[in-house]
C-alpha cells in the first residue's frame, strides 16, 4: 500500500438539522432557526462550510451554490465576516479562509470543554495497541468534526483527517457510529439533508451510505470499507452518556488489510473495552455532555 494513503480526506460542510427546502432561508420550520435569527444563522453556516473544506477554502460562488444563497446575499454576508475578521481572502485563488477572530475565540473556549483531555489516554491505548491511526469525533449539527487524533507505530498511517477537519454525519467510521446512534425519525433527517453532499467524499453515495448503516448495525459498531479513501478502511464506536444521545464517537482507521477478517473482530473488541470503560470514567467525572 503506498503512502498516498495518507491523503486527507477533503471536509464537508453542515448547518442545523433542518428540512433541506429550508436549509437557510430563515423559516421556522422543525430546528431552523425562528425569525429575527436567520442573518446570525446565515453567517454561522457559512463560517462552518468554509471550515468543512479546510486549507483549500471555498470561493464566493461555491459558498452560495453550496447553501442555496443568492449570490448578492452571499456576498453581503462574506463582506460583513470579513469586516470582523472572522473571514479573509486569498487575493489570488479568490477563496475565502476563516480568520484570526475564528482563530482568537477558539483559544478562549478551550478552557471549558475537558472531553479532549479525558479521551486522550483512551486513544493512546488504542493507538499503541493497534498501531493504526485513532480519532476522536464530536457532532456539530449535521456534520462530525474531529478534535484529536493519534498515530500507532505501523509505517504506514491512514491520516484522513485532521484536528478540526468536518464531514457529514454518515461519512467515515466515528461519523458513521454517531448517525446510527441517533434516534430513527433524527438520522432520516439528517441523512435526507445531507445526501447532495455526500458525493464529494471518493465514491459515497446515499445508497452506499444505506449499506454501511446496514452492516454496521448487524456487526454492533460502525464500519467503513473504503467508503471514503481507496485502499482505507475504518472502524468506530459511539461514547454513550449517562442519558441521551452519543455526542462522541472514537475510530480505528488503517490500510484497508489491517482491518478486515478475523484483525477487524480483534479490533473492535479492542475498541468496544476501551470505550466501555472510558464512558465509566466520563461518568464518574461528571462531564456534562452537548
């Protein structure tokens, strides 16, 4: 397997889980936002897809194609992020990029969320006992982001994303465990918004989508073969609070040889004893969950 696998995987974007007529028109329709809210909503959505697609940013047309915008809206909206340095332009690709302010106020909330630092040992283990590459995937609306990762001793790593990196709820294995563990009626939803997206990500497509929940359901953990890079397969597991839904998950991805077969089943005990384990521990510390 050549290390082109290590090829990162190029991000997607997500607002709130809302019908996709409305996905930011403003409207009050199920989770969308009420009105008097739709320019707060309209901003935030297009901070989060420019952040789905990560270093390569996006363009004007794109962000407007992409959210169903005029593009005079689009361009009202981008000129204002600007302003306040949450957004900046490459003058020669003409993309846009998040901005320093994106950047500042990160820095300040990090102090308050501790679900990095309590998973760490977690992910670890995992890493040094399977030797693959592990992440650690927490919902935001319609997408997963990871907020950690760690690399295993094996020589060939299976980076296909990195700290910060968005893919729709569904792509990829710790994005894959948090939509099966959602409620019937909310991953309906959430795939039905989702499945225009879906084909920027290697050969996935809602039908590919359908037989991964499928298999990974019969198997009682998340399993991506290859679904997003070739050659790459993964494996995650959803963390399950004290009450209400999975708002982490946690995966194992690996060239796609080290996890198939009898090593996959060996793999995903592995993983399911540590995160059993991990949920006792987020339980005992009382983390309050998103």
């Amino acid at each position: 397997m050549p290390k082109s696998a290590n090829a990162k995987a190029k991000a997607s974007a997500s607002g709130q889980p809302v019908k996709a007529a409305d996905k930011v028109t403003g409207k009050s329709v199920g989770n969308a936002p009420p009105l008097g809210t739709q320019s707060v909503h309209r901003a935030v959505t297009v901070l989060r897809e420019i952040a789905a697609h990560g270093m390569k940013g996006l363009r004007l047309s794109d962000i407007a194609d992409a959210l169903s915008l005029e593009r005079p809206t689009a361009h009202r909206i981008v000129k204002g992020l600007v302003a306040q340095g949450m957004l900046m332009q490459n003058r020669e690709t003409r993309h846009y990029h998040l901005g320093h302010v994106v950047y500042e106020l990160g820095l300040a909330a990090s102090p308050h969320f501790s679900l990095r630092e309590l998973c760490q040992p977690t992910l670890q283990t995992l890493a040094d006992k399977s030797g693959d590459s592990v992440f650690l995937m927490v919902r935001s609306g319609l997408d997963a982001v990871c907020i950690d990762l760690l690399e295993g001793s094996y020589p060939i790593q299976t980076r296909t994303l990195e700290i910060g990196g968005r893919r729709p709820l569904g792509v990829g294995a710790g994005s894959l465990a948090l939509l099966i563990s959602l409620p019937p009626d909310e991953r309906e939803r959430v795939m039905s918004t989702n499945a225009g997206r879906l084909t920027t990500f290697g050969n996935f497509t809602p039908s590919r989508l359908e037989k991964a929940i499928a298999a990974s359901t019969d198997a009682g953990y998340a399993i991506n073969e290859e679904d997003v890079l070739p050659g790459v397969s993964a494996i995650g597991l959803s963390i399950r609070p004290r009450q209400g839904t999975p708002y982490a998950a946690i995966s194992i991805a690996a060239i796609e040889s080290r996890l198939s077969g009898a090593r996959r089943i060996e793999m995903a005990r592995l993983l399911q004893k540590e995160v059993r384990a991990l949920e006792k521990k987020l339980d005992a510390e009382s983390l309050l969950w998103g």
